[in-house]
C-alpha cells in the first residue's frame, strides 16, 4: 500500500525583497520518512522549515501537511514541532516542568499531563532526573529535553533545525543513535537540517541536497553518494575526484565518454544524464600501485604526495600531470601491502562500472 506523503510542497518560493530564498521548491516527504535537509549555510534549510512550521509563509505555492492547505493555519494549529539548534529550555523550570509547559499551556488536565510527561521523559531516557533544573544538566541532555517537549505534544512531523550542531563529536554521534531510535520508536515523521554530511549519510532515509534555494537531488542515502547525478552533488557528498568529460555515443551496454586526462572511456551506464560535463570515482575505488604499468585504459602514472593516516584508513594524495587525485587504502593488518611513502612513483587505476557520470 503506498500512503499519501505527510508533506507536499508544491512549487514553494520565499523571497525576502528580490532575493528568492527558496526558490521553485516540489517535494514530497513519505510517511515515518527519516528527512534530512543537507546543504551549504545559507542555501535555504532554515526557511523551508520554518514555512513548514508555520513562521514564515511561502511567497508562492502551497504546502500540505496530511493532506490539508496549510495557508491559512496558524503555527500553533500545525501538527508540526519544532526543535531549535540552540535548545531553548527554560532555564527556571524543572525538566518535568519544562516538559510539561506546552500541554500545560493548552489546559490538558493535570492527570494527563504527568502521564504524558512521564512517557516523554521516558523515551528520552531521562528517567531520575525529572526534578533537575537545566544548569544541572548535561547538553546532551538539555537536547533531550528540548526533544521530550516537542515529542508530548504528538505532532505529526517533528522538525530538527541542527539540533546536534551545539554538541562535541562524541555525544553528537550518541544522540544520533538516539533520534534514529527515537523515530522508529515513536513513529512520527522527522525533518531533520544538518550541513553535517556524516550525520544525514547515517541517520536519514531519504535525503535532499538544497544549494542556492533550490532541491538538486532527493535519493536514498546510498543512491546519492553511489549515484550523484550533478557535479555539485558529487563534491558536497564526501570526497571525489571529478574528472571532466563529454559524451561521445551511447550503445547496448553502455556510453563512451572522453575524458580529459584519460582519453576516450566506455562507462557501462544505462541511464546517462542528457548532457555530460564530468566523470565522478569515489577515492575508496581508487587503486594505487608502485608496480605497473597493467594492461588496460584506466590508469594513470604519477607520484605520491601527502598520505594522511586515519588508523582505520590511509588517505593518499597522488599528482598525475597537474592533476591531485584522492585515493583511501584501507588499512588491514596482515595484509601484505607495499608499504606508500611520500614520492615514490605510482598507477592509479579504477574500474570503468564505478565511474559515475555527471551533467553540470
Ligand atoms: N528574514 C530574512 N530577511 C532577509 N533575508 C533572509 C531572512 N531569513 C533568511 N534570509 C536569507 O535567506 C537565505 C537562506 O537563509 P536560511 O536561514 O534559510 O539558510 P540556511 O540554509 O538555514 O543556512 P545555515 O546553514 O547557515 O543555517 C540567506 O541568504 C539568508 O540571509
Ligand atoms: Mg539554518
């Protein structure tokens, strides 16, 4: 059964002044999605959310939330919450009382209150720390508050705007455990901002790139680091080498392309975008050999520059004629390898099924 989206946006522009701020924006968020909004500060996120919540409202086009016109309801009315990157709590208030504060406000009866309370404060896991003030608390578990008090009220959506940005790496990566979690968990839609890569990669089921006010690609997370389809996706999501490129024909199995650097490539890609203007190999699919050279088209001669060891990984930078190519060798103990070093000559190869082509 394929349920309508919780979300419709339909052709959504914001403009402040003459500035389009989002500009032209259609998508649809499925239901129970995991939703991340990635991209460049200043591409639009924050705007999009807040017309989601209510704060702000489109200058064109419309937005539906399960179905109905969102236009004329008021942000209290939205079956949206939304939690801030600065969690505001209120710092007089107990946790419970925090928690409590907006079904408070609304006059559910007192009962209610702490039963819903008490399962907010539960899914949160702040059991114990009910009666504790903010200045007692951790910021990890100051966001978990911030999260329980959107969470009581039931929205249909929650929106996240960086809610792990004030976080240290360690508990950032703790608290999206926790809100991947909490959203199987609790069953409510979740849009989530972050220009953290990482954490949209690991967390999200679906993930939109937004530049210049504008959606460039809504894929599943693996979809879009495997299959990028633009080169600004392809250099936003992880690290790449983009190699430039034309299309020259396309066949049964596949399309040739010629490729500055490398000469003419066949790429066995059924779907080709209409106009190609580069060549995309993740550094993981990049090999780098001091023996060579091996038979076959892919490879390129140059020497070794930086190597950037990471434990589990080494990154090594290698110059092929003006050209710095990024390669990752992952680093396995037991394996005989040739040990790199800074200088040595060396082959970069990578097979042509993971070349990824891209249009501009
Ligand atoms: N009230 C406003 N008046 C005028 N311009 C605004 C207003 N709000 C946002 N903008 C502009 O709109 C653009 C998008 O802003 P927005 O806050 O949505 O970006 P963002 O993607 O959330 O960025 P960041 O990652 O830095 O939070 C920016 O250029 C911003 O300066
Ligand atoms: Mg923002």
């Amino acid at each position: 059964m394929n349920a309508p989206p919780i979300v419709r946006i339909e052709q959504v522009t914001k403009r402040f002044g003459s500035f389009a701020a989002v500009d032209a924006v259609s998508l649809a968020i499925p239901r129970n999605a995991f939703f991340a909004l990635l991209g460049p500060s200043g591409c639009g996120k924050t705007t999009l959310l807040r017309m989601l919540a209510g704060f702000e409202q489109p200058s064109e086009g419309r937005i539906l939330i399960d179905g109905e016109e969102m236009a004329a309801v008021p942000p209290n009315r939205r079956p949206v919450n939304m939690v801030f990157q600065s969690y505001a709590v209120f710092p007089h208030m107990t946790v419970a009382e925090n928690i409590g504060y907006g079904l408070k406000v609304t006059g559910v009866p007192r009962p209610e209150i702490e039963r819903r309370v008490a399962e907010a404060v539960a899914m949160v896991r702040l059991q114990g720390f009910e009666e504790r003030r903010p200045d007692q608390l951790s910021g990890g578990q100051k966001q978990r508050v911030a999260l329980a008090r959107a969470l009581v009220k039931k929205p249909k959506l929650l929106l996240l705007d960086e809610p792990l940005s004030a976080l240290d790496r360690k508990l950032r990566e703790e608290m999206q455990l926790e809100l991947v979690r909490l959203q199987h968990e609790v069953g409510i839609t979740f849009v989530i901002v972050t220009h953290d890569q990482d954490e949209a990669l690991s967390m999200a089921t679906h993930i939109a790139v937004m530049n210049r006010g504008r959606i460039l690609q809504i894929s599943d997370p693996r979809s879009l680091y495997e299959r990028p389809r633009t080169r600004f996706v392809a250099d936003f999501i992880g690290q790449v080498n983009v190699f430039d490129a034309r299309l020259l024909d396309r066949g049964e199995t596949g399309v040739r392309v010629m490729v500055e650097g490398l000469g003419e490539i066949e790429v066995p890609e059924r779907e080709p975008p209409a106009e190609v203007v580069a060549l995309a190999v993740r550094p993981e699919k990049m090999e780098v050999r001091t023996e060579g050279p091996q038979a076959g088209p892919l490879q390129l001669a140059g020497r070794i520059g930086q190597i950037a060891y990471f434990g589990d990984h080494s990154r090594i930078f290698v110059e092929c004629d003006g050209l710095r190519l990024i390669c990752i060798r992952h680093n396995r103990s037991r394996i005989e390898e040739t040990p790199l070093a800074e200088g040595m000559a060396c082959y970069v190869s990578f097979r042509p099924e993971d070349a990824v082509l891209l249009s501009s």
